[in-house]
C-alpha cells in the first residue's frame, strides 16, 4: 500500500478571514485587558467591585440556554415524545458555540439540524421547528426594540453623534426591522413569495457566471416552503404558542439583563449618586442593551466582534464613565466574555456530538413530490414559461 500523501495547506479566503477575526479579538482583548482603566486597573484597584454580581450576570445569562432547550423540547415532544430533555440541551449549546464561532450567527441552526438528525428526527420536522424558533425570537426581538426606541427615545437620540454613529444606529435598526418584515411576508403571504422566488430565479438566470441556476433554486424553494409549513405548524396550536412567546420574552431579557449586573458590581450607582446624576434601573439598562443588539447585529462577524463593543460604549458610556469613575473598559470586557467569550468556551464541548458522519434516507431529506417547475412556472429545460 502506498502512504497516503499529506495535504497542502492552502490558504484561501476563509484562512485569511479566521485570520482577520482571530486577530481583531486579541487586538480588543488586550485593549480592555492591559490599556489605561482596564481590567488589570481594576484588578490593582478593585474599589467596591462586588464580584458576586458577575456571577449572577453568568447564571441568568446561561439560564437564556437552558430556555432555549426547552423551547426546543417543547417542539421536538409535539411528535417525539421520548425525546430526551438532556438532548434539548445539547442542540442549545450546539447552536450558541457554532453561532458564535461563524459570521452573523449563521452556523448554529445547520448544525443543530444536523445533531437531531442523528438522533433519528426528521428533516423535514427538525427544520420547521428550527423555523419557528427563529421566527418567534425574531419577532420578539424587534417589537421589543420598537418599543424600547419610543419609551427611551430622548435617551436613544444622545447616540446620534456625527454622521458615522447616525449611520451604525439607523442601518442596525432598519435592517433588523427588514428581517422581521421579510419573514412575516415569507411565513403570512405565500403569493409573495412565489413571486420573489420566480425573482430571484430570473436574476440567476441572467447571470452568466452562476453556474446550474435551477438545481440553487430548488435549494431556495424548499426553504421558503419551510418557512410556511412551519407557520401553519405554528398557528394550529394556539395554546403553545403562547407558551413559547413567553418563554421566549423571559429569554431575551435574561440576554439584555447583563449589563445592569454589571454596573452594579462596580458599584455605579453609588458613583451616580455623588455626581449628582441619575441611577440606571433594571428597565433602563434592558432597553438601552436592546439598542445595542440591534446595532451591533449590522457587523457580518462572528460575534459581531468590534461592532458590539463600539454599539456597548456608545450606549452605555454615560453609566459607566461618571466624574472621575471610569469603568466602561472594563465593563465591555466582562460582558463580552459573559455573553460571547464564557459562552463560547462553555459550549466548545458540545461540538463533539456533531462529529461524524450519519446518512440519511430519501424520505428524511427530499419530499415525496418535488414540484419546484410548477412553483416556478419553468419548462423542464429550466426555462420560464
């Protein structure tokens, strides 16, 4: 037998942006870690910092998982009912670390459809509950930073700075209300969505350097038929889904209520009190953290690495650099590494269950029927008619 032959290393787009990404998170690591007011300021002069709070932001933010997990069960039992709840945790944390490690958080769902795959749920299934989940959060998300803009909406305007921070803000904001507006036209209008398939179909067409434009578009016509199945799947049990919303509303505040455990470990409203300035409350800090989400969602990172903590100081800086109290260094560091850096590290292990290979059966991955010509109105040359 001849020795397999090593392969090359290659350098490719996706090394050099790993690169890029690895290499701005050490940059900002060591900023907040090393710099003026940093962390190791704070660690030589620890003041009143009460480090208990930190550990009470871990736990509520690590309670958003445990959440998420049985969202997840409450799905997956609707047609599993032995499904295992210790398993609803595992697709949670497999869905935060690969979101984590990839841009815009686009690898956690494929993953997670991949581990329950390999516990024996169906595709077809897997991905409509998977859908749901995403639509409800969604919808959540963004009604509740509406709401947060017009009840802080004098507070809101005080980040609007120059021109560069206007930009940051309003792109943020509009694009998250374009997702949602997209995935209510995707899951409530289906003769919408036949058009803008047919749309996006014709461009692909036109292009000359796509190559097999119809076998992309199937790929695309079964997602958008995902998005309605599991709307219908949705909206027949009323009951559960109002479960799942609030279920959902407690999770994304246990997400937002981070930072407000944060000012009170370094003890701020002690410092706002001798300044003479307002006191940040726990509904304040939930609807000034909503801004920075949906700002920092805009950046295509993982993590949204550099955006989050530009939209973090932007927003909060007014409650964390009071006087001669300056601890919004720190303050970024601690909730990046309890929602992203602590998360990522506590969640790595779970990557293991998604090792290996499963194959799956026709009936698992493609419907019995596919009548993606028809939806598109094309011959079966590929061409419209």
């Amino acid at each position: 037998m001849e020795p397999k032959k090593k392969k090359k290393f290659k350098i490719n787009g996706t090394v050099i942006f790993n690169i890029i990404v690895a290499a701005l998170s050490i940059y900002l690591i060591y900023n907040f870690v090393v710099t003026e007011d940093g962390l190791i300021d704070l660690l030589k002069k620890p003041d009143n910092f009460k480090w208990g709070w930190i550990v009470v932001g871990l736990v509520v933010f690590d309670l958003n998982m445990i959440i998420d997990a049985i969202v997840t069960q409450i799905y997956l039992t609707s047609e599993y009912p032995a499904f295992r709840f210790v398993d609803s945790i595992k697709v949670a944390f497999v869905g935060v670390f690969f979101g984590a490690v990839t841009p815009s958080n686009t690898g956690g769902q494929p993953m997670q459809l991949y581990f329950l795959s390999k516990k024996n749920v169906r595709i077809g299934f897997a991905s409509a509950c998977l859908t749901q989940k995403f639509i409800v959060f969604q919808l959540v998300t963004t009604f509740f930073s509406i709401f947060a803009v017009i009840v802080k909406f004098g507070y809101f305007q005080t980040a609007f700075t120059n021109f560069w921070s206007s930009a940051f803000i309003v792109l943020g904001f509009m694009s998250q209300i374009g997702v949602t507006v997209l995935v209510l036209v995707i899951c409530f209008a289906e003769n919408i969505t036949k058009k803008l398939i047919r749309l996006i179909y014709r461009l692909l067409v036109a292009l000359p350097f796509v190559k097999d434009p119809h076998t992309k578009i199937r790929k695309i016509t079964r997602e958008f038929r995902m998005f309605h199945s599991s709307n219908r799947m949705l909206m027949k049990n009323k009951k559960r889904m109002l479960k799942i919303v609030a279920l959902v509303c407690l999770q994304f505040t246990c997400i937002l209520s981070v930072p407000f455990f944060i000012y009170i470990a370094f003890d701020m409203p002690a410092a706002a009190r001798a300044a003479g300035m307002p006191i940040g409350n726990f509904f304040d800090f939930i609807c000034i953290q909503s801004f920075v989400l949906f700002t920092s969602n805009l950046v295509p990172l993982p993590g949204a690495s550099g955006g989050a903590e530009l939209a973090f100081s932007m927003y909060f800086h007014p409650y964390f650099v009071l006087g001669g109290v300056n601890k919004i260094k720190p303050a970024i560091l601690l909730w990046r590494f309890i929602t992203y850096y602590g998360a990522m590290l506590l969640t790595a292990p779970f990557s293991y269950y998604t090792k290996g290979k499963k194959k799956a059966d026709a009936e698992k991955t493609e419907p019995e029927h596919d009548d993606t010509d028809e939806y598109l109105e094309v011959n079966k040359h590929g061409k419209s008619v």
